[in-house]
C-alpha cells in the first residue's frame, strides 16, 4: 500500500473510538493484567498513546517541518506512561486520549502538507535522517500495532482456559 495522508487519517481519526467502544465497558480483570514483568496492560498502552500524543508525533512533525537549520528530533521517555497512569481510570485515559488526538488530528489537517513537505526530514536520535511520510506512517502502524498488542495482551488472560484449543490460537501461543 503506498503512502496516502488519507488513508493515515482515517486510522488516526478511528483509533479513540475503537478504544472506546472496546474497552470502556470491560472490567479491570481485562485491562489491568498483563503478560508478565516489563509488559504492559491494556491501560498501560493508552497511557503510552497519550504521552506519544503530546511529546512525539506533531512535536516531531513541527520540527521535521520547520525552517530551522538543524532538525534533530528528541528521545521519547518509554517509561512515562507508567506515572501518568498509575491514579487515573482507564475511561479517563480513553476521554483524554480521544480529545488529545482530535486536536492532533485537526493540528496535523491545518499544515495543509503537500508532497513536497512529506518529503522534508530531520535527523533521529537512533535511525538517522527520517522524512515526514516515514514519522506519518509509522504514527498509523504505531496505533495499529498497539490495537494488536492490546488484543493479545487480553487474549493471553484465557490462555490457561482455552485447553487444547491452544493449537489453533497461534496469537497467544508465542
């Protein structure tokens, strides 16, 4: 699939509400646990949405697309999302989240990007010089590989009940 600013947004536009419809009603069982140490929940990862939400994606895209002479996009901290998690609901996470990405969202359409700007690029802390499609397209992949983590992070909880039906599971199998 080649890269459309269309097609980015409709994920990035959707991402909250499937959050929403999925998770707002499910008990702390479902969303709380884990896969084991250093994993995370499915409260973690929307915490962690939130905090790539206000330090990584537009803050990056602004800087790939300024007139600066130097463009070097900064670390983010993996671990933030852990405090900022710990005394707040899962449905208040989901509330913040859903109202920090349709200010992203409505941000990301003002730029009014063209080909040209998608092409613009700025130096990573680990990969080098990326371009602004590249930081596009892996904001889309990141919500979408975090929608799967959450889903297999769930799936995981019955992995002991399913019994030898575990053969066909190969999502929780690994």
């Amino acid at each position: 699939m080649n890269f459309s600013l269309n097609s980015t947004l409709q994920i990035l536009e959707s991402t909250p509400g499937v959050l929403k419809a999925w998770l707002t009603q499910l008990n702390d069982e479902w969303t709380k646990n884990n896969e084991g140490e250093n994993t995370w929940s499915a409260k973690d990862i929307v915490a962690h949405l939130i905090i790539c939400e206000k330090t990584n994606w537009l803050v990056r895209a602004k800087i790939i697309l300024s007139q600066d002479s130097e463009k070097i996009l900064v670390p983010i901290d993996m671990s933030a999302h852990f405090d900022s998690s710990r005394n707040t609901t899962l449905n208040d996470l989901i509330k913040n989240f859903t109202e920090l990405r349709e200010a992203s969202v409505k941000e990301l359409k003002s730029f009014n990007l063209d080909e040209d700007d998608l092409q613009k690029t700025a130096q990573h802390p680990t990969l080098g010089e990326v371009k602004l499609q590249q930081l596009l397209s892996t904001w889309t992949a990141h919500d979408l590989c975090h929608i799967a983590q959450i889903s297999r992070v769930m799936a995981k909880q019955y992995k002991e009940n399913v019994g030898p039906f575990i053969k066909f599971l190969r999502f929780i199998n690994n």
